[in-house]
C-alpha cells in the first residue's frame, strides 16, 4: 500500500511495504515486509527487511536496515550510516 503523496523513485521495490502518505522512496531503494510512517525518506540504493521506520525519520543511501529494525521517529541516519555486508 502506497499513502497519497508518496513519491518511488526509479527502479525501487516495494514488497509487502506499507508506505504512509508523504514517505519518499529514492531510486534503487528495496523495501520489504516494512511500515515507513508519514514523511520518511528513504536513501537511494537503501535496504530495509522486516522493520519499522518512525515518521520523518530519513534513512540515508545504502542503508540496510534488516531483522526488526525500528528507527523511531524524526531520527537520521548518514550514508552508509548501517550496514551488515561489506559491499559498499
């Protein structure tokens, strides 16, 4: 389910994923079994499994988030930020 105003960008993946309204997906972004609350934003090239992500919160590029993540809301994350594999 995509939330109105919702922007995913180019090539992004979306499986299972609750986007609430005014969430960005950027380009290459894969987003499964995951709630992204209201204005979230989420970094190109990010992954995120099986979590929830806070309203406002801003999930750098190349993030992986995985396992039952929870970011609370408002909070950010740099670039590369959280990884778990070694490929940057």
């Amino acid at each position: 389910m995509v939330g109105r105003g919702a922007e995913i960008g180019a090539g992004a993946r979306l499986d299972g994923a609750v986007i609430f309204d005014g969430a960005r997906v950027e380009a290459g972004a894969v987003i499964e079994r995951t709630i992204v609350g209201f204005g979230v934003r989420v970094g190109p090239r990010a992954l995120i499994r099986d979590g929830v992500i806070g309203d406002g919160a801003d999930i750098g590029a190349r993030c992986e988030l995985l396992r039952g993540a929870r970011v609370w809301p408002g909070v950010r994350i740099p670039d590369g930020g959280i990884r778990f594999s070694t490929d940057v």
